[in-house]
C-alpha cells in the first residue's frame, strides 16, 4: 500500500540491500494471490513475480532482488505449487531488481532463463552492461548459467500454452514484455506482463543525444499501446497498482480491478509522456531526475 509508492526517491530505510536503501521496502513480504485463472503472484512487495501453472509444468517471469528467492519459494509453495515443476523461467530486463535473484532461482529450478538477445548477454556475464542507459548505477547481477535468446514475436511453449516474447527497448536495449492466456472456465483473459518503459538513466546522461534510443522508446511505446491487453502486470507493482487492485478486488470491488483492456494504451501513453517531459528538462538543462 504505502510502500508500494515509494521509489528511489522515498524514504531512507535500514539497507538490507547495501547501496540500496529502497530495496528493503521493495523486498517486504507479500501473500501470494491468484491474479486470474492459471496467473499467480509470487513476488515480493514491490516487485513483481509471476507464476502460470500450464498443467504440464510452471513457468515464471522475473526473479526480483537477489535477496528475493527464498521468499518468491515460500510463495510458490504456498500456494501449493513446487519450485521443481518450474520448466521455464522468462525475464523482462537483467537489472538486478528483476533479475538479481535469477541466478538462484535457476539453480533451484534448472529451468532455461529466456531473455532478449541483448539482455541474454548480460545475464551470461552478469554485472551491468555499457550500453545501459543506466550503467554506473544499477547495482551489477550475478551471471545466470542456461540461458536462451528469445526473438520479437517468439513463442515459447509448455504445455498446452504460448508466451510470446515481445521486443520493448528503451528502458534497456533489451527489454521484452511477455503475453500469454490465462482461462476461467470459458473466458480467455489476454494477459500482458509489459517491461519498463521508463526513462532513467546514470547522471550526465541525455537520451536527446541518443536519437536510437529514442526510436526504440517509440516503437515500443506503440507496440504495447497496440497489444490485445485485458490485465497489465508491470515489474514495478507500484507502476500497474497491481497490489490496490489485489485489495480492492478482496475488498468485493466489481468490476474485476484487473480486467481494463485500456490499462496498456494508458501504460503507454504515460511512459510516453514521462519521456517527453524527461527531454523537455534536458532542453531546459534542468538536472535530470
Ligand atoms: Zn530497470
């Protein structure tokens, strides 16, 4: 709830995670849910892990901070599931919020880790790539072993269902946004777990004074815009409010909380908004947020 609001510029907690002091809010304990049908949330407090039981096996998107699996495993268990049953696990970006806790999950699982290209080489070789828009301030990775590059448009397949993989750079040159159908009896829900779209970046850095990026922001911009969405999940919690529709909807909210089939047109039309007033304060030589 409030802790789903905070980000780097929130208050300054014990670090559990040293050079992280947010990451102890982020890394706060969170019951595990049904989201809808066959999609679980398993992840911590703010940041989001996701669990789809195919019925011939599990796959999961995103392994959080690393200090996050013990509890993404209690979650999993919890909800009656076996980490072993995990046959695929997918990643939106290897920034050590989503993808610190891969290594070991991995190791738990061994289980194939599906990423972008881009962001298979950073996962192999762990650390923080130079072409990050953010190099030099997320913390590095650990390497992850058993990984496979995924293309635009992939489908990766267990069981009777599809994930498609969907490039969405910008945030990284290798972000990729996730969709897939998750089924109640006979109505099919078209599920989008969208990358970040944000534009943050190290100090110093100017996305004006990188027209490519720029282009991959807009193309992924109009490709989660145009995605068939019936639930956004974000990595970020806070970003989907994917916690106060958790609550609202135990709270008897109708309708569904989750179910807006506007929800990625609005993601987009935000994270293209956020960019343009990212460049309007670097025209403005206003420091960078
Ligand atoms: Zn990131």
């Amino acid at each position: 709830m409030v802790l789903a609001l905070l980000g780097f510029c929130g208050p300054v907690l014990a670090e559990d995670v040293p050079g992280c002091p947010v990451c102890t809010a982020w890394n706060a304990p969170q019951a595990p849910f049904k989201i809808y049908g066959n999609t679980y949330y398993v992840g911590v407090h703010g940041l989001s892990s996701l669990l789809i039981d195919t019925g011939q096996g599990l796959v999961l998107i995103d392994g959080d901070l690393p200090q996050s699996p013990p509890q993404i495993e209690a979650n999993i268990k919890t909800l009656g599931f076996k980490p072993d049953d995990i046959k695929l696990i997918l990643n939106s970006h290897p920034h050590f919020d989503y993808a610190g806790g891969l290594r070991t999950l991995q190791q738990l699982t061994h289980a194939p880790v599906l990423a972008s290209a881009w962001s298979a080489k950073v996962l192999r070789a762990g650390g923080v790539d130079r072409d990050d828009p953010q190099y030099g301030v997320p913390l590095p990775i650990d390497a992850v072993a058993n990984v496979r590059e995924v293309r635009d448009g992939e489908v990766a397949r267990l069981g009777r269902m599809a994930f498609v993989a969907h490039d969405t750079p910008g945030h990284t040159p290798g972000g990729a946004s996730w969709t897939w159908l998750s089924c109640e009896k006979t109505r099919c829900l078209r599920m989008v777990y969208a990358d970040s779209l944000n534009p943050a970046s190290a100090p110093g850095y100017l996305f004006s004074s990188h027209p490519e990026v720029l282009k991959d922001f807009e193309k992924s911009f109009a490709m989660v815009s145009a995605l068939p969405c019936d639930v956004l999940l974000t990595p970020h919690t806070d970003i989907s409010d994917l916690l106060g529709k958790w609550q609202r909807r135990a709270q008897g909210a109708t309708p569904d909380p989750f179910i807006d089939s506007n929800a990625c047109r609005a993601f987009a039309e935000k994270s293209r908004s956020d960019l343009a007033a990212r460049l309007a304060r670097e025209k403005s030589s206003l420091p960078n947020k």
